[in-house]
C-alpha cells in the first residue's frame, strides 16, 4: 500500500517537475544567448565584410568575410606597446603583491600570535576607510611615482579582501600538528613558512594569482590619473583612445587625392568601426583564452571569500 | 628538592637543585620564538601604512588651502571653507541626484537578478549542463571596463550600432542614444546587470547548496512542487545571505565609481552622467583643485557611513539579521 501511496506520489510530482525543468532549461537557454550574444555579435562583425555591416545586414552569421579589419589594427603600433607594458606590469605587479599577501595572509593565519587581532582590525578598518582619490593622488606625486609604471605597481602591494581570502585557506587547510612537529625537529618559523607551508600552498597561491593578474590585466583608472606618456599606456589606457575617444588611427591617411585613394579612404572610414570590433576581440583574447581553464580557482576564491564573509 | 612547576621560570640545569638561570621575561622570550611571523607580516604592515593610512593623515587638506609647495602642514586651515562651497554649490544637488539615482536603479534593476538565476540554476537537473551555463554567464563579468563600454558605444552608434539596426527593422526611427541624458541611467544599469548576474550568482549558489536536503526530501514527500520548495525552503534559507548582501549594497549607495561612468560620458549627456566621483576627478586630477575635491570625497564618505547604520540598524530592528 505504502509503495502504491509513494509510486503515486512520484508521478504527481514528475509531471509538474518535467514541464519545470523543461521550462527551467529553456530560460537558461535564452540567458545564455543574452549574456553571449554581444560578444558572438562582436566576433562576427570582425570577421565580415564592412560594407555589408553598415548596411545593416549582419546579425547570425559572418557575411563577406574578410580579415582585413584585423589586418589594419594588427598594424596600429600603440595596441603592441600596450600590450607590452600590460604584461610586463601584470607580471611584476602579480609577484610583487603575492610576496607580500602570502606571508602575511600565512602569517595572521597562526594560532597564538599576540596582537593578531589588533593588527587584523588595522588592515581591515581600510576596507571601509580610505582618504580619497586626490590624497592617493598627491602621495604618488610626493613618492615622484608619477608618469612611471611604478605607480600602478608599487601600491597595489596588498589587497586585505585577497588577504583574508588567503588567511581562511591557511586556517582551514594547515593543521597544527604539522607546526609541532616541524617544531620538534628543530625548524625555526621562517623555515616553516619556506620548507613546509609554501609548498602546501599551490591551490591559494594559483587563486589569488589569478585575481591579482585580472585586477591588473583590466585596470584603467590608475593609468588615466598618474601616466601621461603614451609609450607607458596599458593595453585598456590604448583602448580607451581608440574605442572611446575615437582617436585617429595612423594608418588612416586623411591627405589623400586621387580618386582611388578616395575609395580606399572610403573603404577604411567604414573598416573604422569594424576594426574596432576586431580590436575587442584581440584586447579580449587573453582572457578568453585562459578562462575555461580558470574560472574553477576564481569561483573556490569567492566561496572561501563568502564563507568568510 | 622542588622542582617548580612555574612557567615563568626557564627550566634551567639544576640537578642539584641550585637557583634556577635569570629569569628570561615571558615576552622575551615570547618574541625571540615568533619574531619571524611577525616579520612575514611587516611588509604588508609597511604598506598599508603607507599607502592607505597616510593618505587618511593627507585627507585633512580638505579642512585647508593645500598648495603642494607648501606641504600638507604649511597650507593654511580654514576649517569648513570646502565643505560649505560644495554643499551650497549650484550644481550639488544635481551631482547629489544623479549618484543617488544611479545607484538606486541599479540597485532595484541588478540586485534581485543574481537572485533568480541562482535558484534557477540550482534547479537544473543536469549537473553537466548546469556547470557549461554557470562558466558562460561569468563571462561578461571578466571583460574589461573598457572593453563593455567601448562594445556599448560601438552598438549605441546611430549609424552602425546594432541597437540602431534592429530598430530600423523592426520600422522604428534610428537614435544617438549616448546622447541623450534620457537614455543614460538605463545604458548604464542594463549594462551592469549584463556584465554582473552570472558572477554574482555564486554566492547566492553558494548558500543554496547549503539548505539542508532533509527538509527538502520532506517537503518532497508531502507533496510540494518546485516552485513551493524554492518559495518555502529555498528562499528562506538563503535570506540571511540576501540581507547582508542588501546592507551592503545600501551602504555605498551614494558611492557610485567614476571607471565606468568617465568612459560613457560625454558633454551631452552630463546633465544625468556626472556623479560626484567623475566630477571630483574632472574638478581635482584635471584641474587640481586638491583641497576642494578632498573635502568632497570626505563628505561623500561621512554620508556613506551613515547610510550604512541607518540600514544596518533598521534591519536589526525588523529582523534577526544586521552586519553587527
């Protein structure tokens, strides 16, 4: 009787549940395309014809493809000197901020180290408070860090939201009897941190690595205040020039004369705004790159993060 | 012969039970054990020192005439002088308005978002699938400042945007809608929850996943379907997790960022796009007005610490739930 009452039961609940999930998938479905489609649209157009794009007729597919748009911002030389100096400051930024999170994060995640709290409540009252935008300012202009990469290095030496994050992993996952016993052989703590814990760390270190490196990699703000010189721009600071200010590019030659080097300038007057597309794309490509591979540590780092929290 | 069971004491050689070696004092010896910690500590400690509790110290030019010749203490004080300018302003309470609103529709647009995408990808079945969509909705979310508002400008074109074509399409008339002060807000607040709802879906997951199946496997059995079990169990469970997260958002609501904004203003839609942040980097970078801009940023602080109690209080008065 029992499994006739239960069998009953399951079959109610499945019709309403199936045409719930199917309803459920379908939803997903359309918020995936939203969520996508600005960025399928963008490589589209990359990869299509100009002509056809100004006249409105590229939505699905790629028509008239051409790779001439990526051709002509390939050879626009500010997008290379950015990506240079984006990767060379993502890279030392990146090492630089991890050697000083680490340790400190491994540090305050110690048990019975006196005037821990103290010390956490410092670095934690400036999540909330700060002095501003224009004392920052003024302090990077007395270190004469201005108009150098440093500024964007030097001062992102810590993250105390990446610290914390770190300091949970070292408190859950290091026990204390591997302190005692690298005590009882004799290590002295900095050894312990070197031979011991370091190693252990990979799974934290890879985590906050990888924010760190997106943090840097995507940041423009710090370069638009404090660098002026071109040759110093970041990869988002160049951009920013091309995509929002709609800086001329070179290649584009406004003195031109003849009638076909009026059609060409035609030509590269609508390659404009497709290269611009193009040029997203390659901005982007990095990231897109490396994401499938990532994004599994970044979502371990926000739910250490919440637990946290 | 007593063998003292003091920890104050260093236990000593003393066989013959002499007087113990001098005492070493406890935090001596306390430091020369753990000194190294706290040297693994000290340059996080230096700084933070440097680069965020010194330019609280430089804050106070906001209360001067801060020339950068004359250092912070050789500026001359002149008190509330800042403050007064900035409040009295022509155009406070229209930067006051536009921040306030900004913030607020995001807030209405973008925060119950997450919400439901969380419950609704906590309802898929296929673990598979649910893992491919999670990974593709966090996408937007690590695309460049830049990169989104440069792809929202290319498509806002009047004559190639796509917004534009799909609009002549469909018989519409064609708009510069970057232009317009009108269409500034919802750009702005559509994009946000675009780049933003998958990523902060996590933590919502997050907390899903830890209602108890129990109670679950129980409502089951008396007989609730889905959408009963997400409002009866699910949501409940969560709500603690939903309130802080309100708090907080509450909290900085009069601190919009000027990253997102600076990069979609223009001279013809400011009337709705300067917030006080844009305008303190316009007014203090650009135009280094240090003093002035510092005493904005100080005041834009002072308010968003009283919304932050005022919120947190009020919830802790109507539920169990408060920040602290």
């Amino acid at each position: 009787m029992e499994h006739a009452i239960n069998a009953h039961a399951k079959v109610r609940e499945s019709r309403f549940d199936r045409v719930f999930d199917a309803v459920n998938a379908v939803i997903m479905a359309l918020i995936v395309i939203i969520m996508l489609y600005p960025l399928y649209y963008t490589v589209i157009v990359s990869f299509s014809d100009p002509y056809l794009m100004l006249r409105g007729e590229i939505f699905l597919y790629i028509k008239g493809f051409t790779l001439d748009s990526y051709e002509y911002m390939v050879r626009e030389k500010s997008i290379w000197t950015g990506y240079y100096n984006s990767i060379l400051n993502t890279a030392i930024g990146t090492v630089y901020a991890l050697a000083v999170t680490i340790p400190c994060a491994y540090a305050m995640s110690r048990k019975g180290i006196k005037g821990k709290g103290a010390i956490m409540g410092y670095f934690v009252f400036t999540m909330y408070f700060g002095g501003g935008l224009i004392p920052s300012y003024i302090l990077i202009r007395q270190l004469h860090l201005l108009n150098t990469r440093w500024a964007l290095i030097i001062p992102a030496a810590m993250s105390v939201y990446n610290m914390i994050i770190a300091r949970t992993f070292y408190q859950s996952n290091i026990p204390d009897e591997l302190y005692e016993a690298a005590k009882i052989d004799g290590a002295s703590e900095f050894r312990i941190f070197f031979s011991v814990v370091l190693p252990l760390s990979g799974a934290i270190i890879a985590v906050i690595a990888l924010y760190l490196a997106v943090g840097h990699w995507n940041s423009y703000f710090n370069a638009l205040i404090y660098i002026d010189d071109r040759k110093l721009y970041p990869l988002q600071m160049v951009l920013r020039a091309i995509l929002v200010q709609s800086q001329q590019l070179q290649n584009i030659d406004p003195n031109s004369v003849t009638p076909d080097e009026l059609v060409e300038m035609m030509r590269k007057q609508m390659l404009a705004t497709t290269m611009k597309y193009a040029l997203i794309i390659i901005a982007s490509l990095p990231m897109l790159m490396i994401y499938p591979f990532v994004q599994k540590h970044f979502v371990k780092g926000v739910m250490i993060g919440a637990l946290k929290g | 012969m007593t063998m003292k069971k003091d920890k104050q004491t260093n236990i000593s050689a003393g066989a013959d039970g002499s007087a113990a070696a001098p005492r070493r004092h406890p935090f001596i010896k306390y430091i020369s054990n753990y000194y190294q910690i706290y040297l693994l500590m000290l340059p996080a400690v230096i700084f933070i020192f440097i680069f965020c509790y010194y330019p609280m110290y430089g804050a106070q030019i906001a209360f001067r005439d801060y020339k950068f010749k004359l250092g912070i203490w050789g500026s001359e004080w002149v008190g509330l002088k800042h403050f007064i300018r900035f409040v009295t302003g022509a155009n406070f309470w229209q930067l006051f308005r536009n921040t306030l609103l900004l913030s607020l529709y995001s807030l209405v647009a973008g925060f119950p978002v997450p919400i439901i995408l969380a419950f609704l990808l906590n309802e898929m079945r296929s673990q598979a699938f649910k893992r491919t969509v999670q990974m593709l909705t966090y996408i937007p979310h690590f695309m460049s400042t830049v990169s989104v508002c440069g792809l929202i400008l290319l498509f806002l074109k009047r004559d190639t945007g796509i917004i534009n074509q799909v609009i002549t399409l469909l018989g519409g008339e064609a708009k510069d809608f970057i232009s317009d002060p009108k269409a500034f807000r919802t750009i702005y607040v559509l994009s946000g929850v675009w780049q933003g709802a998958g990523w902060g879906s996590i933590i919502y997951l997050a907390a899903l996943s830890g209602v108890d199946s129990q109670i679950i496997e129980a409502a089951r059995i008396d007989g609730a379907n889905r959408i009963q079990k997400i409002l009866y169990i699910d949501f409940p469970s969560i709500l603690p997790t939903i309130i802080i997260l309100l708090i907080l958002n509450c909290g900085s609501i009069l601190s919009v960022g000027s990253d997102k904004v600076l990069l979609l203003q223009n001279p013809l839609n400011m009337d709705t796009s300067d917030v006080i942040s844009t305008y303190v980097y316009r007014i203090g970078i650009l135009d280094a007005q240090y003093s002035f801009t510092t005493a904005i940023g100080l005041f834009n602080s002072i308010i968003n610490v009283i919304m932050l109690t005022i919120v947190n209080t009020v919830a802790g008065k109507l539920g169990d739930t408060s920040l602290w």
